[in-house]
C-alpha cells in the first residue's frame, strides 16, 4: 500500500504530486499525531494531571511510527 499520496483513479489525471501527498495517510496520521500532542499540551496548560514526562513519551513515540506497518495491522 502506497502511503506517500492519494490513491484515487482520477489522481494520476487530475491531482499533482503536493496535493497528492497532502491527502495521503502518511500526511494523514502525522497531522493528527502533531494534534495530539499539541492538545496533551494545552490539556496541561489548564490544569489536567498530564505530566512533562507523559508529553515527552507522546512526541517522541509519536513522530517515530510508520504509517505502512501501522495501515498493515
């Protein structure tokens, strides 16, 4: 499975290499693993038991998945 660009039959025709990739999983998944984190931070900003060390795992194991082996699950 292709994780670097759409899969679609009208991709090829219509979309070009960046757009392609924009709506990959690849792109897909990492954006919503900068969102994660990005709200465990502001969840501890207000207040919520989430620890400096809890944060550090979230990005550290965040950025180092594989989309391929996670879509082949």
């Amino acid at each position: 499975m292709q994780v670097n660009s759409y899969c679609n039959p009208l991709t090829d025709r219509y979309a070009g290499k960046e757009m392609s990739f924009i709506w990959s999983p690849q792109h897909k998944h990492s954006t919503w693993r900068r969102l994660w984190l990005t709200l465990a931070k502001c969840e501890q900003n207000l207040g919520l038991p989430i620890t400096d060390e809890q944060i550090k795992a979230l990005a550290e194991k965040s950025f180092s998945r594989n989309v391929a082996d996670i879509l082949n699950l």
